[in-house]
C-alpha cells in the first residue's frame, strides 16, 4: 500500500478472498485483493520491481488501461555551465519535480569530471532553477 500510494496512486478497494493451501496451524492463508488506480508513467518505472521486493516475491499485479486524465505535469531542463542539455530534460509531476532535481544534479556532479573551472549543473522548471550543485575546478 505504501508503495502505490507513494507513486500517486488512488485507493479504490480491497477485498479479502477466500482460498488457500491449510497451514500446519490449522487456519487458511489469507489473500488480499487492492484496487488502485494509478498512473501508467509511475507504474513504468520499477514498479514491478518494487513490489516484488517489498512482498518477498509474493505479490502479483493484473492492471488494465482506464482512460486518459489531465496530470499537473512540468518539464524539468538539466542545464550544465548555463547550457541546456536536451537530453537530459524529463517532463515529471510538479509534486515530485523538486526532488527529482535534486537527485540528477548531485548524480551528474559525481559524474562529470573536473575541469580547470567550476561546472555549475543545474536543474530548472521554466526560469526557475530548483536545484543546483558545482563541479569544483581543478586546483593549481
């Protein structure tokens, strides 16, 4: 549950169902049916992976396409030393945009070499910039 609510999703239902193999105890596994309703964009990305992680394998998942439905959606532009690089833009929920920043700006300072000037890397929706780190230059 935390898992799809973490990604937007939208509780519908749950339903406990009957069945199961008997345990040594006496008393019936018990299995649980969520509905949720989710965005395709934040099921795409690890989601399966995720859930499998989190349940120990034992969760399965059956989706369906519902119908198409207005998101607050932004494009969040990398820019390395005041250049904006294509590439590397994402179009990402408002909600999320900020730390989604953050995260590509300090990766890209981990990956960028230094130079023999700083390398400013930021992360901008529009004009406004949300994130920055710097690429520190090489010293003398």
């Amino acid at each position: 549950m935390d898992l799809v609510t973490g990604r937007r999703g939208e509780y519908k239902r749950m339903e406990y169902l009957q069945g199961g193999a008997a345990t040594g105890s006496g008393s019936r596994e018990a299995r649980v049916m969520l509905e949720y309703r989710l965005p395709l964009a934040e099921m795409l990305v690890d989601f399966h992976g995720q859930l499998k992680a989190r349940s120990q394998g034992y969760a399965s998942m059956d989706y369906s396409l519902v119908d198409a439905q207005p998101g607050d959606l932004v494009k969040l532009d990398v820019l390395v030393n005041f250049e904006q690089i294509d590439a590397l833009s994402l179009i990402v929920h408002r909600s999320i945009a900020e730390s989604r920043g953050r995260e590509l700006t300090s990766k890209l300072k981990e990956l960028i070499p230094r130079q023999l000037f700083p390398v400013p890397i930021q992360a901008s929706i529009g004009n406004k910039v949300i994130a920055r780190e710097t690429v520190r230059a090489m010293r003398k």
